[in-house]
C-alpha cells in the first residue's frame, strides 16, 4: 500500500513500517524530449506520405509495446519506427532499434494483424526513419525492409 506525502515523493508501507521513497517527476527535459519525438513523428510522417504512402494508424498501442507510423505502400502494409538523436556523437539513431526492440516491433506488429482483419492478409514489411540533429539540415535517413 502506498500513500502520497509531499510531492516527488510516495510513502510505501512495508512490514508495517513507512518507507519515504522519491518518485520520477517528468521533468522538462523530458517534456521536451517527448515534444521532439513527436515533431520527428510528424517529420517521418510528410515524408513517407510525400512518398505515395498512406497512413492507416498513428502510434498503435498493445500490451508488447508501440509503432509510431503504420502506412500502407501500394500492396504492402509497413510497420514505421522512427527514431531522433538530436546529436550522433554515441552512434546514429537506427543504431538504437537493436534485437530486443525489433523482438517487442514484430510483436506489436502480429498484435495488430491479429486485431485488424482488413490488414491480416497483406505482405508487410518494417521500416525505420532515422533523424540526428534538430534543423531542416538535420541527418534524414529512410531504411526500407529492415528486418
């Protein structure tokens, strides 16, 4: 059981004793980071679309995780995961989708093939849409049929 106490903080009662735990507080870099992700989003998003592809969903959801764009590309549903690093001094961002997050794309993916009868018949693929840097020079890298 838990109680609040001042805020940032949460008292957790364990054995009957009270335990005063700090809690995370969305801070604003964090804000702004989720505020940048969002804009790489939407950046990801015009251009797919400028492409000839279509959105068909927008941050799907399910118990294994999320995929940011799904779009349809002629025939072939495509399961986008965009990624930002506003500098690539530690690697670039498509780095950053590695097995385990392609483990919890694919799942999701089967996830929504199996709840989306109009899709389930389709050939899809994955794609990731990797943004470094903040300005409209910024590093913009579109890999089709990644894994």
């Amino acid at each position: 059981m838990s109680e609040w106490c001042e805020p940032g903080f949460v008292i957790l009662w364990q054995d009957e004793r009270a335990l005063r735990v700090g809690i995370p507080n969305m801070t604003h870099n964090s804000r702004t980071n989720l505020t940048r992700g969002r804009d790489a989003e939407e950046r990801a998003c015009r251009h797919l679309e400028q492409q000839g592809m279509v959105l068909a969903e927008r941050n799907y959801r399910s118990p294994f995780g999320e995929i940011d764009l799904i779009m349809q590309d002629r025939a072939t549903l495509v399961f986008v995961e965009v990624r930002y690093r506003a500098r690539g001094n530690f690697g670039s961002a498509a780095e950053t989708v590695d097995l385990r997050k392609q483990g919890r794309l694919r799942a999701t993916a089967e996830h929504y093939l199996q709840n989306t009868p109009r899709a389930s018949k389709k050939a899809c693929r994955f794609d990731i849409v990797a943004i470094t840097g903040d300005s409209d020079d910024a590093d913009f890298r579109w890999l089709s049929n990644v894994f």
